[in-house]
C-alpha cells in the first residue's frame, strides 16, 4: 500500500473538528419609503394627422419656396390666417387663408394679402451690413401677430432688411375691411422698436388690461410690458424701450428663451403665453413653452411647464429650409379646443390641438405628494 493510501485512511479515521457556528448573513434593509412634492407635466399639444395644413404654391411666385408661421383669428366661425411667404426673389410677405373647422384650409388668397410699399423697406437705418437672410428671406415682414380690440384688427411683425437692425412694426385695419379682404385699408405701419437695434417676437394682448393696451416685448431677462391709453402714441417718433438678454435658466427644461409665440389667450387661470425656448439637451432645435400670467399684473409668472409642450419630431419639422424648428406666431380657441399653428422647418404650416381646461389644468395644479422608492448603494 502506497504511503499515499496510509496517509487518506488516517486522516479519514481522526475525529472530525466541530463546525464553527456560521455567521448570520447581514440583509440588506428594505428601502425606505421617501415622500417627496413633484407637480404634473402639462398635456402635449396633439399634432393633426393632415399635417402639414399649408405648403408653398409653386405656380404662385411669391409663395412658391416657403409658407409658414401664420397668425390667427377667430372671427364669425372662420379661422383667419396671415401666414408668411417667401418666394423668388426672397421677398417675405404675408399670405391669407381661412378655415372653418381649424384644420382643413377653404379658402387661400392668390395674391398677398399684405406686402410693405416700396419706401418703408428703404427707411430703414442704412449700414454696411452684409445682407444675411431672415428665415429665408433677404428683406421684407415677417412672423406676424394678429389681435383684435374694440373693432380694429392690429397687426405687429418684423420689418427686415439685414442684420443690424430688426424693427417691430404695427399696422392695422377695422375689422369689417379685413373681414372683405380689403387689403388696401391697411393703416400706413409705423416702427415701434428704436433704430439700429434687433428685436422680434412682439405681441399685443387681445384685450386692454385695467383699460390699457399692453403690448408684451419680452420674457427674458423678465415679463417686460408697455401700457398705452391709445396705440396711436406710437407715432413711429415714440419707441417702445426693450431689452433682451439670454439669462440662464436654472429650473427647468430651457436653455434660454427665445421669445413670445401667439397673442396671450386669456383662461380660467391666467394669461396662456407660449414661448420659443432651445433645450439645454440639444440647442438646435426649436421647442415650444408654456406658462400661465397673472391677469390683472401679467409681469407675474403664476405657472410654468417643465417640459417642452411641442418638439420638432416629425419629418416635415425637420425637413425643409431650416430643420428642427416647431414656431408658432398664433393660436386661437374654439367650442373650448387650443389650436396652436406653427410653422414647421421654416417651410410649412401646421397644427396641435388639445382641450384647453385639460392642457392648462396638470400645468396650475398645486403641489401634490408622490412616492417613490429610494434606490439604496450597494
């Protein structure tokens, strides 16, 4: 027998040693039940199936390479609409249209419904400036906001002629003349910016605010808004002061405002003001806001959403002249449904929906507590 085999049957014949007692596993501590306060996003605007709503008339010089950014106005059951068109020669003017349910276009101008008279483009501040485009077009009005009070339609956009100098104008029309598309009673525009500054996105609030007009020119670094007795103070010698600086924004989804959208729409709650804001995650793309305004001091900011209410994520958002961009100049309600038009790509017309007491309501509503599981580290 090998000394390999003697060594096994004597270790085999010993007393075997006493297990030592095994110690108790340590476990791991259910996880704590944390009570924290979180508020509800608003409802996303629903955008319609039959998007795009209106595309550039390629047999229409002047509108054949973009329509977009309309402004609207509910008047006598119809949806009116001053959207923005450029065609060859890159001029910017704007076209009419009508709908009576929101959605499906019955009816479209042939020719602009409103286009600056040679002269005002002229007036403008002359510089060296190299002539850049604006959304597509090397000179005249743009992006559009529509407001009517008391029987006169007004009318605020863009007069554009390059770079160094971007100027809001005002115009209007009583609303019986806009009404029959007489477009020759338009009022002679004036300037209601300063010379030789940049500014854009000015709306008028679709009702006088403790028997004033008010005019919203800015939502960043603040609420900034002008009150008048009468608009005819803006004479085209008196300018309405602005300042607007891209100012961080700690809490929530924005990098920076851009600017107002649509005329405010007045609710249960407040002032519904949409804005134009770049996302902190990819500042490329032009993503739409919305927040709620004291109504009797609309410099208060009672309410705002966490997150982007409408984002560029369908093709025709991001496949046009500038991609990524979801721009809206107006909105209106009718039988208690929010239609908000936007242009999609800087190239076509478009349209989201949802209930207005259901989108504004998760947006107003108080903080409620909400539980969730604490993750414990390993």
């Amino acid at each position: 027998m090998t000394k390999m085999w003697l060594k096994r049957i004597k270790n085999f014949l010993k007393k075997p040693k006493p297990k030592k007692p095994r110690k108790k596993r340590k476990t791991r501590p259910k996880p704590k039940l944390i009570i924290r306060k979180c508020t509800q996003l608003p409802l996303k605007l629903e955008k319609a199936i039959s998007n795009p709503i209106m595309e550039p008339k390629y047999k229409n010089k002047w509108e054949s390479w973009q329509t977009f950014n309309p402004a609207a106005i509910y008047l006598n059951n119809k949806v009116h609409f001053l959207y923005r068109a450029i065609g060859e020669g890159g001029l910017s003017v704007f076209g009419y249209a009508s709908s009576k349910n929101g959605i499906h276009i019955d009816e479209r101008s042939e020719t602009p419904a409103y286009a600056l008279k040679r002269g005002f483009l002229e007036s403008l501040t002359k510089t060296n400036a190299p002539g850049y485009s604006s959304g597509g077009s090397v000179s005249g009005c743009e992006d559009p906001r529509i407001a009517e009070i008391d029987g006169t339609i007004y009318l605020i956009y863009t007069t554009f002629s390059n770079w160094s100098e971007l100027r809001l104008t005002l115009t209007s029309i009583s609303k019986d003349d806009f009404l029959n598309k007489k477009w020759d009673q338009w009022k002679k525009p004036v300037f209601i910016s300063a010379p030789n500054e940049i500014h854009k996105n000015w709306v008028l609030f679709p009702e006088k605010i403790n028997n004033k007009y008010a005019i919203l020119h800015s939502i960043s670094p603040n609420i900034q808004i002008d009150y008048f007795d009468s608009l005819d103070e803006l004479d085209g010698k008196t300018f309405i002061k602005s300042s607007y600086s891209r100012s961080y924004i700690k809490d929530g989804w924005e990098a920076y405002f851009r600017g107002v959208g649509p005329s405010p729409i007045k609710t249960s709650k407040g002032w519904l003001v949409l804005y134009h804001a770049e996302d902190k995650k990819d500042t490329s793309k032009y993503k739409l806001g919305a927040m709620i305004l004291d109504l009797k001091d609309p410099t208060k900011i009672l309410y705002r959403a966490k997150q982007p209410v409408l984002e560029p994520s369908l093709p025709y958002e991001n496949n046009g002249f500038k991609s990524g961009i979801v721009y809206s100049c107006g909105a209106v309600v009718i039988d208690d449904t929010l239609f908000v038009y936007y242009g999609g790509a800087d190239t076509v017309v478009c349209v989201a929906t949802a209930n207005l007491e259901e989108f504004i309501e998760p947006l107003t509503q108080k903080l409620r507590k909400t539980s969730f599981i604490k993750k414990l580290k390993k």
